[in-house]
C-alpha cells in the first residue's frame, strides 16, 4: 500500500471514530485523525530519538521521538503501534499507554497535523536497525540533554514532539 492510499481513521476531540479519510486529504485540510507517538527507553533511562528522513512528505529532517504514525483504519491503536515500531526502527518492544491529546500545528509544504495522539512508553535493550527510508538518523539521550536541545533549537523538532514530551514528563512525575 503506497503511503498516499494509506486509509486514516478520523475523529472527534474526545477519539470517538468519525469515519475514515485519506492520509493526504487529512493532511492538506487539517481533518482531526487518530495518531500515536512513542518514546521508548532503555536500562538507564535514556530515550530513543529519531532524526526523520530527509525525504518524509512533512517534517523531513527534524528530530522526533522513537516512533509516529497512524493507525489505518480498522487497526487497533496498539497493533499498529508494534507494526510501525518494526517498520521504522526494526524492532518491538511491550508499550504502555499513557495519555492522549489534541493538538494542531502548520508544517512544512502547505500541510496541517491535527491529531489526537494517544502517547505510549516502552523499554528495549538493544541496537534499533531503521529503515532509511523513514530515519536518517538515530541516538539514546537522556531527557535533561533532550529539553536542552529542545529549548535552544526547538526549529530543529517535529512540531509534536515537545507537547508530547512534557505531557509524558508530567504524568511520570506524578
């Protein structure tokens, strides 16, 4: 399936499934759509980043968490969780839910991400293997590391990333 005839699921600010619509047209209108981003961490609490390819149709070259995507629709959130795990970073690991939310933002060419993001955490021990087409680039940092970068050069980020950041810091502080 080309990425172009890749089927969303849209909804509504509470997730509750409000029909389906083609990955671009959500993307160039601005549809509210269910999507997930996931942080995955290893033994000594440093968090997988990764810098998206280059030629990504939004947000190429900027860095992000561990993994994001959508699922397609009649895939439960978790299946497709695990699905672009492996498609992107070349391995699966358990994920936790923590949160979701909702967020809108203007990116790159002309295109709107509005998603609700349901945020989900694993562990792995090991050497992600990325598919190039997907990640140019990949490093562990630790979170304080993170926020610095972030708050010195937040242009270099994908525009999700820091809401899901704090998000998910503020709910393990707890």
């Amino acid at each position: 399936m080309q990425e172009s005839d890749t089927l969303l699921i849209a909804v509504d600010v509470h997730d509750r499934e409000a029909g389906v619509v083609d990955k671009m047209t959500a993307h160039r209108e601005g549809i509210l759509h269910r999507a997930f981003s996931i942080f995955v961490f290893d033994e000594v609490d440093r968090l997988l980043l990764q810098r998206r390819a280059a030629g990504k149709y939004h947000s190429g070259g900027l860095w992000s968490n561990t993994c994001c995507s959508h699922p397609r629709a009649g895939e439960s959130l978790l299946d497709a969780a695990h699905r672009r795990l492996g498609e992107e970073m070349g391995f699966d690991c358990s994920l936790q839910p923590v949160f979701g939310f909702v967020y809108r933002a203007a990116l790159d060419a002309g295109l709107v991400e509005h998603e609700y993001d349901h945020v989900l955490v694993g562990r792995f021990r090991g050497t992600p293997a990325p598919d190039a087409r997907e990640v140019d680039e990949w490093k562990w940092e630790h979170v304080p590391a993170v926020q610095s970068q972030l708050a010195a050069g937040p242009e270099a980020f994908t525009a999700w990333f820091k809401l899901a950041l704090d998000g998910l810091l503020a709910r393990r502080a707890c």
